[in-house]
C-alpha cells in the first residue's frame, strides 16, 4: 500500500448537513455512456441522485444540487438529447422543494442553491424557491451555457430559472486558498465549507467539502459528477483492495447462484485481465467536456478519499443506500456511526459475476 498523501485543510468552524433523498432514479443507462473499459455482466447501470443541504452556525442554509425536476414535459430539448443518448428510464415525483416543505423547512430558507454543472439532473427548477434564492454556478458557466433556451433551441437549461434572480459565478482566478491539491473558495468565509474547482465532467464543475465536526476535524466531501461510480474512483494504491471485502450482493447476483461475496484477490485478478493495474480503479470516465481536466479531477478526489476523516459523496453515489441516514435526519456523525468503512467496496457488487465466469 503507498503511504497516504497529504489533503491539507485550514482549521475552520463546521456545518450542519443532510442528504436529501428525493426519489429520482434513472435506470437502464448504458454502462458504456458513463464508464469504460466494459465488464462483463455489467451492461446497465441504475443510478439515485442526491441534494446535499448545508447549514452553517449563523443558520445560512445552501443546497448544493438539486437532482432532477420530475416535471419531464418542461425539460429544453438539450436535455432530452442527453437523457435519450444515455438510454435512461427517469423515474420520480418529487422536488427538493417538496421533500423540504414536507419536513417543515420553507425553500425561502434556502439563501444559495449551488449547481454542480449544469446537466439536467443537478439543476432542478430553480422555480420552485423564491427569487430571494441565488443560483451559483462554476466559472465559464455563463459563457458557454448562455442564453438558454428558448433562446437558445439547442440548450440545456431555460432562461426562466434565471429571471429575476441572481445568477453568482464564483471565480477561482485570484484563489490563493488551496484545499488538498484543489483550489477552494471559503464559501461562508467561517472554513465551514468550501467550494472547490474540479473542471472535466463540465465546463466550470464544483465540488465541495463541508467540514462536520471540529477538533477533531472530519468532512464530508461533495464530488458531484466528478465520479459516477466507486469503481472510478476506488481502488487506489492508497486505497487497494483488502483480501476481505463484504458488501450486500445485488439481486440479481443472488439469482445467479452467488451467495457469498468473493475474495479480493479475484476483483484485482479482473482488473488485471481488463488491461488495469490491481490497484487502479476499474474504471475511467467517458461523459466529459476534458479528459485530462476529468482524470486530474479524479486523481485530487481520491486523495480526499484516501482520508480516514473524510466520507466521500458524489451526487449519484448508489452504493451509500442502506447505509446512510437521509434528510431531515443530519449526516454529522457519518464517521462515529462507521459510514466510510460499511459503504466502502459496496459497488464491488455490480462486478461480483464477471469474478465467477
């Protein structure tokens, strides 16, 4: 195992935060539209999608994402393109707004909602919160995604998400703060939360890193869509995987006769035949605007994943299902209650047949 590298963190206040459950699925999306190199018995992949609320000590409260408006019959044509290229089945009823209001939070509470990029799966509809509520977007947001439609026919996002509220682009250029090998922006100025600048999957891409505790410090890491799946992200030579993995076998793994989940020695022996190192992840990214920006993305994320103090999330992250607790209950206490350890080698489970064949 290669020691473990450095994800330095300035000392700050923390932040109450909760993962926001919503419902959304897409189910059916080709594996190939997201992932490569191909695995066998891995064609499909279904995916939830989670918004993130964060709330600093002086009771700000920002949402960082806003998964998917389930009202499918407004979405701009650009975003249809997408979803039919991906092959996606969309399922869900619910906005944020919704699943706030029903656990007694107004969405007038809500003073930021932060996109991750601009896809139509992390924008939501803004519509749904006051105009008191800003938009924040990463940098070279506006030129490349402005106007949107109609103006633009072709476009991902609509104009009336925008009108009469403030659209914030925050800009890195004179950020001397890094966090990690990522420049931040201090996004409450208390070192709460941060925003951090990870371009690749999209043009202008965020992540973010709340902290949850202090003294000792722990974080919850927001990878948005840097990752899709675990198997981008892990194993790692900071992170190899151990000779004992466990982890709760897919259905229809079980219906295949597997009952028992397999060593890791015959996951590293897969990644081998597939042309990777043992301790490389399974998988590279294929939906990007830059590769190299997306892989040297990955490459600063999984320093952070390294940390045993930081607990990774990225927006479509299925594998903390079961494992987690969801809004309106608080994700503050992920490292006392063991969420890193219990979730860790989860999506080892989409890859469990291709070990047996």
């Amino acid at each position: 195992m290669a020691s473990k590298p450095t994800f330095s963190v300035p000392s700050g206040g923390s932040a109450q935060v909760s993962i926001i459950e919503t419902g959304m699925r897409m189910d059916d999306i080709d594996l190939g539209f997201l992932l490569a190199p191909a695995v066998d018995s891995f064609e499909k992949i279904s995916i939830p999608g989670w918004s993130i609320l964060i709330q600093n000590s002086k009771g700000q409260k920002v949402l960082f994402d806003l998964c998917f408006s389930p009202e499918r019959d407004t979405y701009p044509p650009g975003a249809w393109g997408l979803i039919n290229a991906a092959g996606a089945a969309i399922k869900g009823t619910k906005h944020v707004a919704d699943v706030l209001k029903e656990n007694n939070v107004d969405p007038a509470e809500i003073s930021s909602v932060i996109w991750s990029h601009h896809h139509w799966d992390h924008i939501g509809d803004p519509t749904t919160f006051p105009k008191t509520t800003e938009v924040v977007v990463g940098p070279g947001f506006k030129k490349a995604y402005l106007p949107g439609y109609p103006t633009q026919k072709d476009a991902y996002i609509e104009e009336r998400h925008f009108e009469g509220r403030t659209l914030r682009e925050v800009d890195f250029s004179a950020s001397s703060l890094k966090i990690g090998r990522f420049t931040a922006l201090d996004f409450f100025g208390d070192g709460s939360f941060y925003l951090l600048d990870a371009p690749g999957h999209d043009w202008g891409h965020l992540n973010g890193l709340v902290r949850t505790t202090s003294n000792p410090d722990t974080f919850i890491f927001l990878g948005g869509d840097t990752v899709h799946h675990g198997g981008e992200l892990r194993p790692t030579p900071y992170l190899p995987i151990p000779d004992e993995v466990n982890f709760p076998l897919p259905d229809h793994v079980r219906a295949r006769g597997v009952s028992a989940c397999p060593k890791g020695s015959q996951f590293r022996e897969l990644n081998v035949k597939r042309g990777r190192k043992p301790d490389h992840p399974f998988f590279d990214p294929v939906l990007v605007v830059d590769m190299a920006d997306a892989v040297e993305s990955i490459d600063k994320a999984q320093e952070a994943d390294a940390q045993s103090n930081i607990f990774f999330v990225f927006a479509h992250d299925v594998s903390i299902q079961g494992v987690v607790d969801f809004f309106p209950l608080p994700a503050n206490e992920w490292k006392e209650k063991g969420w890193k350890e219990k979730h860790m080698w989860n999506f080892l489970g989409d890859m469990t047949l291709a070990t047996t064949s």
